[in-house]
C-alpha cells in the first residue's frame, strides 16, 4: 500500500464536478486515512487574482515535479478513495510553498 504524506503531489482519478467524466491530474495531499485520502485539486489554468477564491500560485513547481506552472484550488477540497491514485508521485512542495499554502489554508478557514 503506498503511503502518502502531507505535502506530497500524486497523480489520481479526479472526477468532473459537472458530469460523469473523470481526469487524471496532480493533486497536493493535505491527510491520509486508511480508507480516504484529502487533497486540493491543481490545475494548469492561470490564477484567478481578480475572484481571491483561495487560489494559491505554486513558486517552486518544478522542484515539486510538476511539468508546467501550477495554481492549487483550495476552495476544491477532495476526499478520494486511495483506489483513485495511480500511484504516481510528483514529487513535494518546497518549505517557501508549503508555508504559502500554510497562510492560504489558514486564511480560507478564516474567510469560512
């Protein structure tokens, strides 16, 4: 069984929020449990500055593993079953990244 710790980027089955597709695309590991897995959707699309929906610009993304600049969704909180990864790591974000999602996380639990 692979384990996952926090901070970590792997690869898994994300399903569509609209429709009955699903992709495969990086996601950042915030908990693991025995059965589900927490993570934040990440996605290729630019930042969205303008909405401050908690949107959170990954500086070092090739020291994470990631192929093209990343932005995290943090308002898009996953619960996926450990049967959806692929078992593929990216890779880990950086301390100067892990402390700017510390802040954004920090602040999005506030703004709830």
């Amino acid at each position: 069984m692979i384990e996952m710790k926090r901070w970590e980027i792997w690869e898994a089955d994300v399903p569509y929020e609209e429709n009955n597709g699903h992709k495969k695309r990086p996601v950042l590991i915030l908990s693991e449990t025995e059965v589900m897995v927490v993570s934040l959707k990440m996605t290729s699309h630019e930042p969205r500055y303008h909405s401050m929906n908690g949107e959170y610009e990954v500086m070092k993304w090739r020291e994470a593993g990631l192929e093209k600049p990343t932005v995290i969704q943090c308002s898009k909180r996953l619960k996926l079953e450990k049967e959806r990864f692929t078992g593929k790591q990216f890779g880990r974000l950086s301390a100067t990244d892990i402390i700017g999602m510390q802040t954004m996380l920090e602040y999005m639990s506030i703004k709830e």
